[in-house]
C-alpha cells in the first residue's frame, strides 16, 4: 500500500548507497582476513601506504574518523607491529604514525588482493571508476 511512491524502500539513494556498502565489505572480508585487517584497519593502511608517515590528527581528517575511533584502530596495529605511534619532537602533542618493516611488507598482499577485488566485481573497469568519482562528487556536496 503506497501512498508516496517517492518514498518507497527501492526509490531511495540511501539506500542504495546502504546495501553497496555493505555488499563491498562483505566481499572484502575474506580478502581482508587473509591479511590480518579489519576494513578500517585496511582504510589505515591504504593511507598510510600512500601518504607515508603522518600525524594522528591529519590521518583521521583524511579518513573522517574522529580520535576515539583512530586510537583504538592504531592500538590495535601496532599490537599487531603494522605501526608505530611516537610523539613528535619538536611538539609533544603531535603524534605520529609509521608503518613498520611489517607493515611495509603487506602493501604487496594488498595490492594483489585489489586485483582480485576487481574480478569479483565483473564490471567494466571504466564504469567502477565513474562510480567511484560520482560517489566522491557526491560526498563533497553532501558536506558543504
């Protein structure tokens, strides 16, 4: 019984966007197990594989996760020797973050595992990128 077609369940992008998230996840879960990572351990390491040492403050910004939820992500890599935190020098309130010897070494199981990502998702890979970059137009509108 639909009163407002406009919102039913299948004609909202939210949800949309919802169920592909949580598709992605799903499918990167094995793929993540192998590596020893949760998604937002890997999202960590993705960044700090690309951008190289960086302050908890700056990697948080870059993944939009606060403090309380950075630190125990950090703890838990470095429990597991994929980082290190220190203190920085020059200004005791400024912690850094650094991929150990470890850490490094799993960049390599990471790449190989993104080309079995794109297998899985059989689609034109020219499509996933287009998605990719409306999907971040998106979310630099949504938060102006």
């Amino acid at each position: 019984m639909a009163n407002h077609p406009e919102l039913a369940l299948e004609n909202q992008l939210c949800f949309a966007l919802y169920n592909a998230s949580r598709a992605m996840t799903k499918t990167y879960q094995p793929h993540l197990k192998k590596l020893g990572l949760t998604y937002p351990q890997y999202v960590v390491m993705l960044s700090l594989w690309q951008y190289g040492v960086t302050n908890v403050k700056t990697l948080g910004e870059r993944l939009s996760l606060d403090s309380g939820t950075l630190t125990p992500l950090l703890k838990r890599l470095e429990a597991n020797e994929l980082v290190s935190r220190k203190r920085n020098s020059d200004d005791e309130r400024v912690v850094e973050v650094f991929l150990t010897s470890q850490g490094q070494a799993l960049e390599q199981d990471a790449l190989t595992m993104r080309q079995e990502m794109l297998c899985n998702a059989q689609g034109d890979v020219e499509a996933l990128i287009s998605l990719k970059e409306q999907l971040q137009q998106l979310t630099a509108t949504l938060s102006q």
